[in-house]
C-alpha cells in the first residue's frame, strides 16, 4: 500500500518515509544521550537569557545555537533568539504534525504570583536548562529532529510570520479531533499498552509522591536555615561577655555559620537540580498518556469501520480500502509509540542514575564539610564550662552550689 496515502482520523498526512541524508542513519540507532559526538549531525544549545522591558509587557528571551552537517540545513550554525512562547509554539507544531510520536514536555508556563518570582536569576537559570533539554530532546529524536517546524524554529529570523500561517489550519484540526473523539469508543486496549498505561499511572503517583516529599523537606530545610542564621550570632555576642568562655563560643558560632552555608548550597542543589526532573518526568508521563489516548481513537476508529464491513460482507467481500488504510495507522502508531517508550526508558534510566548518583554525593560532601569543622574539643568546652560555672558558684557565696560543681567538675 502507498504510505503517501496514509492520514490519521483527524486529516493529518503521516509521514512514514525515511529521512533524505545518509547522516541521519546514525541518529535512528541513537538511542542514549551519552554516545560520541561524532555520532550526531545536529547540536542545539540554549544559553544567554536576556530581560527585554516594553510598554506592554515584560518577557524573556533566550539565544538558540544550531551547529550541524545536515544537508537540509543552509548554513553550518545559526544563532536565533527565542522567548517560551516560541517553545510552545514548536511543541503544539509537533504534537500537530507527528501525532503517533511522543513530545518532550516544556516546563510549566504559569508559576504562582508572590511566591515565585520569574524573573529572578535562579528562575530564568532553571528554566532555561529546561529549555535546553527540550531542544537537545528533539534534536536527538530520529524522526522530529527532521520535522520541518523544528527547521523553521531553528533557522527562522522572523518565526512570527510562520506562526500566523498555521492559525487557521490549527482551529480546523481541533474541531476534526473532537469529532473524532466523540464518534468512536474503544472496546479494550491490547494488553501490551494496557500494561503501558498502568505502568505511566503508578509511575506518575510515586513520582508525585516523591516530588511533595522532595518539596517538604526543603521547606524544612529552609526554615531550619532561618532558625541556624538567628542561632549562631547569639554565641558570637556572648563570647564578647565573657572573656573565659570568648574561645570556644566563637569556635561555636563559626561552626554554626559553616552549618549554615553547608546546607543552603544542599538545599538549592535540590531545588535546581532534583525537583526539576521529577516535575520534567511527572509531565513527561503525561504526554505518553496523551499519545497512548489518540492511539485508542485510531484503533477506536478501526474496530467501528472493521465491524461496518463485518454486517455487508456478503455484498461486499473484499475489504475496503479506508479500512485498510485505518490499520495501516493503527500499525503505524503502534510501531512509533513502542519506539518512543523504548527510547523514554532508556533516557529515564540514564536520567534519574545520574540524578540519584548525584544526589548521594552532594549529600556526602555535606556532612563531610561538616566533619572538618574545626569545633573545639568536646572535653574542652566541658572543663571551660565548668570552671566558669563554679566561679560564678564561688562568687555568690552558695555552699551547696559549690560542692555540687565540685563533684561533677572531679
């Protein structure tokens, strides 16, 4: 059957042919971020974000590098300005034109007002390598990375003019989905994406799970900071009183200040970097669920015609070729879905090693930092405190406060 024929329930072409240049064979087998960099043909970096204030609104753009060898490409590197929504734009693109394909997620548009800011440093920073995953995602995809929208958004000087080009068409294609959606019910998923499904929705629990406990014990984490910043220049003012106890409360209140710069750089290591991807993965599950539901449509679709042509067989005895066409993208989405699962495990492994690796050995090098702390000697502190005690117990003139520190200073 001709592929070029092929088109999904709500009108889309789907694209089953292989890729024009012989360099992207090698991006087809790529299936782990980690390979050679003499394995891919396509490097995009996000970097430099910079703050642009009009009379309308505030926003943020960021500088999108290409560097590749493709052929379809006309210059070797381009250097494009981006803001989110341009992102978003490219992401609805996708979705739109590879429907069998999983899409990597964008990070969360909307961000709470007053509790954070987002136009601060450490935002834009975790936003922007974000950002910089997505593309690095798609550009290693072995069909998206050849998708003519991410072309356009890598190499366009005036990405708007595309946008407007694509509205129309999009408002069409939704009122298609919708009505694709309500005309066919699936009976039973195969229980090979069955098993997918339940696997995304206990996946998405525990890392949900994961992620408000993450959340809580940085609050904590936070709070105690607040309480430890309040608690070490206590010490440092009352070593200024009492000269013989002076030495080991500034050894006190030195430790404690260590204490504290130990554990903000624990606690931010946590926000930027585990928090991150766990909501990148929350969200990733759900854009698998999404593809997982569009696949039942498809499939929807083709048990309803299947059984039509079942009631007239005696009239019509061979198969139709809208049902033939129906299975082939059945087929087709099954095929890509697989794919795409394969590759989302082997990335989620690599991913969430180095993440929990990395987490270890943040939380190592913590409480290493606070085992070099030069904190007086123990005893030292005890004898000083005791000799200070029983002066005061001396000066007073209270005989059975004086034995009492007698016998415990002995």
């Amino acid at each position: 059957m001709d592929n070029s024929d092929l088109s999904l329930p709500n009108g889309t072409p789907v694209d089953t042919s292989s890729p024009a240049s012989s360099s992207s064979l090698l991006n087809r087998l790529q299936l782990d971020d980690d390979l050679d960099g003499e394995m891919r043909d396509l490097f995009v970096t996000v970097d430099d974000p910079k703050k642009h204030v009009c009379t309308m609104e505030t926003y943020i753009t960021y500088r999108v590098t290409t560097k590749t060898t493709r052929a379809e490409f006309d210059l070797p590197e381009y250097s494009m300005r981006r803001r989110y929504q341009d992102f978003d734009w490219l992401r609805n693109k996708l979705e739109e034109s590879q429907p069998t394909h999983l899409i990597p997620p964008l990070p969360e548009k909307f961000v709470v007002k007053g509790v954070v800011d987002r136009f601060s440093e450490e935002f834009v920073e975790t936003r922007r390598k974000a950002l910089d995953k997505f593309l690095k995602r798609i550009a290693d995809h072995p069909v998206l990375s050849f998708n003519e929208h991410f072309h356009v958004f890598l190499t366009a000087k005036d990405l708007n003019a595309y946008k407007k080009q694509g509205m129309a068409l999009l408002s069409k294609m939704g009122e298609s989905v919708k009505y694709v959606t309500g005309s066919y019910k699936l009976r039973s998923r195969p229980l090979e994406f069955a098993a997918i499904g339940d696997y995304l929705d206990t996946f998405s629990m525990k890392l949900g799970t994961i992620d408000r406990i993450a959340q809580r014990i940085i609050k904590e984490e936070v709070e105690y900071l607040v309480e430890l910043r309040e608690y070490g220049p206590v010490y440092s003012t009352w070593s200024g009183l009492e000269r013989e106890l002076s030495e080991p409360l500034e050894g006190v209140s030195a430790c404690i200040g260590n204490c504290c710069t130990a554990l903000e750089e624990l606690s931010e290591d946590m926000t930027e970097d585990f928090l991150p991807v766990l909501r990148e993965y929350i969200l990733y599950a759900e854009s698998m669920k999404n593809v997982l539901k569009k696949r039942d449509q498809v499939q929807a679709e083709y048990e309803a015609k299947l059984e039509a042509v079942a009631l007239k067989r005696e009239d019509r005895p061979k198969v139709p070729t809208d049902v033939e066409k129906c299975q082939d993208r059945v087929e087709c989405f099954n095929a890509d879905l697989k794919a795409d699962m394969e590759r989302w495990q082997n990335n989620k492994r690599q991913d969430f090693r180095q993440l929990l690796m990395g987490m270890a050995d943040k939380n190592i090098q913590y409480y290493e930092k606070l085992k070099e702390e030069n904190l007086p000697d123990r005893r030292q502190i005890q004898n000083i405190c005791f000799a200070y005690l029983f002066s005061q117990s001396r000066s007073q003139g209270d005989p059975a406060e004086i034995a009492f520190y007698v016998d415990v200073y002995a």
